[in-house]
C-alpha cells in the first residue's frame, strides 16, 4: 500500500509541475528549470524505488524455507496447478500438461515420498515442485545431444506458481542446488516462456528425451563449471 501511495504522489507532483509550465509558460526561466528539476527528481526517485522494491522481494523469496508439501495443502496445490495450465495454453502451450496433469494420485505420491516441495507466505501457498535425488528413468536415454555429466542429481519436475510471485523458478533452483550441485529438468518444445527461465538460471540444453507416453521434452542440465 505504502509503495502504491508513493507512486500516485510522485505522478501527482510531476502532472501538477507540468500543468504549471503550461499554464505559466511565460513565467522565469529559473522558474522552468526548477520546475524540470522537480520532474527529473520524481522520475529518479520512482526508478530508484520500483528497482529496490523488486531486489527486496527477490531476496525476500530466496530468503523462504520451502516446506514439504501436506496433504492438506492439496486444494491449494491443485488451484496452483490449474492456473499454470490455464496460463500455459494462454501463451502457446495448450499440450504440455494435458487431461489435468498432474494428477492428484501423482501427487499424494509425491508427498508420502516427501519429494513434493511448496512455498507457502501469510496469505497461503504460491508456487510447487517436485525434487527427486537420483536417476530419473526418463533420462536413461538422451536423443540429438548428450549429458554433460552422469554423476548423481536431482531432478525438478511439476514445477509452478500461481503468478503472484516473481522468481519463482530461480529461487527453487537455488534451494536444490544447496542439496545437490547437478541438476536436471526438462520442458515442452512450446514452453518457450519456461524455456527462456531455465536457460537464465543456469542450465544448459543437452537434447531430447522421451516420456512414457512418447511425448518428447527438452532437456536441460546445470552441473558446477569447472
């Protein structure tokens, strides 16, 4: 609230200077420099503030604990998956996570198994991910490319957000990286937006694999540079 209250002042005091220019055109030089002065400053301060407001938040989510996912958080995880499949066919990519994957069975797996991960504030649950340690039986097998490394890593699956966060995806990253430093994921050709944020977080395409269903992903793997 307090961030929105500067925002309107600082617009308010920068239209209010422009109006009085217009108005009183003929007035002082000094008067107009003074006045471009206050314009400029606003300006600043508002850039100032929009980039230290979304460092502080960055630092804040890196800063949460993740916490092993309940089965009282399924309402919520499963509200969280709808929206990324909802989302996902807004931007182009409707085949990825298709007839309500993943499935609630899928996840009360994941959470007896305790490999299902979520990130959760005062106001509920924002984002979820599986992290599974160990050879992930789809990466068997890597077509037009190959692994960069085949020591033990963990792998991040069923990754998603409800879209109130920022950084989210980075942030899980750094959180199983502080598990294992060498890890897998991998995406659907048309996820082009989820593509884009893993290669920003350190990963490195390796090639195609393939699903049980036949349905092929791009991998990707990010390993300690040497």
């Amino acid at each position: 609230m307090n961030g929105l209250i500067i925002k309107v002042l600082s617009i308010s005091i920068a239209v209010v200077t422009v109006v009085y220019l217009i108005i009183y055109k003929g007035n002082t030089m000094i008067t107009k420099i003074f006045s471009v002065c206050i314009i400029a400053a606003m300006v600043i301060y508002w850039i100032v503030y929009e980039r230290n407001t979304r460092k502080r938040k960055k630092q804040e989510l890196q800063r949460d604990d993740y916490l092993f996912a309940k089965e009282n958080d399924l309402p919520e995880i499963l509200r969280i998956y709808e929206y990324a499949r909802g989302f996902m066919a807004r931007t182009g990519n409707p085949n990825q996570w298709t007839g309500g994957h993943p499935r609630e069975e899928l996840l009360r797996d994941d959470i007896a198994k305790r490999q299902l991960y979520v990130l959760e504030d005062e106001t509920g649950l924002h984002g979820v991910f599986a992290f599974i340690i160990g050879d992930d039986p789809t990466y068997a097998v890597i077509e037009q490319g190959a692994w960069r490394s085949s020591a033990p890593y963990g792998t991040i699956h069923r990754i998603a957000s409800d879209g109130q966060i920022h950084g989210f995806l980075q942030s899980a990253v750094d959180f199983c990286w502080q598990q294992i430093p060498h890890l897998r994921i991998d995406t659907h050709r048309d996820n082009r937006i989820m593509r884009r944020l893993i290669e920003k977080s350190g990963f490195t395409y390796c090639g195609v694999i393939v699903l049980a269903d036949g349905s092929e992903r791009l991998a990707y793997q990010k390993i300690t540079q040497r």
